[in-house]
C-alpha cells in the first residue's frame, strides 16, 4: 500500500508501483475503438504509462496534453494515458483538443491495471479510481522509472519521465 494525497487527506492505494529494475507486469487495457491492448503490445518501444483519475478533470487533461506535446518528438516511445473513464470520454477528449501523439486506454472493465500497478485507490471519495502516477518502460520491458504524484492535484514530473527514457 502506498499514500497519495486529496487535498488534506490521505488516501490509500492498492499496492506500490512497480520498481525500476523490475520486469514491467503486463495488463489489459481497452483503447477508443474498444479493442483491447495489453502492455506487453508495445515491447521494442519505449513506453510511458500516463495513470491518472480522470481525463475530465484539469490536472489529468492537463498531464495528457503535455505528454502528447512531447511524444511528438520522442524517437521510439509510445505514451500510454491510463485512467477508470470510458473509452467514450477519452476520444471525446482527445478529438476536442487534437490530441494524436498518445494512445488513451482504459480500465473500465475490470480495474486488474489498477490492482496490478498498484495505483487504484482502496478509499476517500475518488474510491477505486487510479491514484495519479507515472511509469516509463524501456524497449525491454523493464521498469526505468516509476513515481506515485504525492498530492493528485499536482502534475507529475515530466522533465524525470523524459530523462529516464535517454538514461534508461
């Protein structure tokens, strides 16, 4: 289990992201066209996991923006924004905004990306939604970099994320 913040308050998670070093686990995830992705799909890329509550709040729609400016010019990385939302609502989102560079994907169906990467929220009022969080893969498959945002208003570290792609 690990801690985020909501405003004052603590909030639990399901368990701890995985660990650099560590064989990135492989989950299920369904994209806009409703097919399913699994992580293990973009072995030979690097990858970066965009985890978040949901894309219709500021912070979120904030964090997939910036990740879709910069994958733009990422040589051989896929970045991945993962939240509960429908499917609907992430290409919604992402037609609106014009926003082509990311692949939005979803745990709607069953919450095992949650459980798996540790990030699904056991209590407080966004209770089983995705804690905010960042997780870059290398071509590899192994974990370079994982970090759970402390409080789930704030936006995650990107400058680390990118950094740990060159590093990793």
């Amino acid at each position: 289990m690990a801690v985020t913040f909501l405003g004052e308050t603590a909030v639990k998670t399901y368990g701890e992201l995985p660990l650099p070093g560590s064989v990135a686990p492989d989950a299920v995830l369904v994209k806009t066209d409703l097919l399913e992705c699994r992580i293990s799909d973009f072995k030979g890329q690097n990858l970066v996991l965009n985890i978040f509550p949901s894309i219709d709040t500021p912070t979120c729609a904030t964090s997939v923006r910036k990740f879709n400016q910069m994958a733009a010019s990422m040589a051989d990385t896929q970045v991945l924004c993962i939240s509960r939302d429908l499917p609907f609502a992430m290409k919604r989102f992402c037609g609106a905004e014009g926003i082509d560079n990311v692949i939005t994907a979803s745990d709607f169906r069953d919450g095992s990306f949650g459980k798996t990467y540790g990030v699904e929220m056991t209590d407080g009022p966004l209770r089983h939604l995705h804690a905010r969080a960042v997780v870059v893969i290398d071509k590899n498959g192994k974990v370079v970099h994982s970090s759970l945002v402390e409080r789930i208003g704030d936006e995650p570290d990107y400058d680390s994320a990118i950094a740990a792609i060159s590093h990793g």
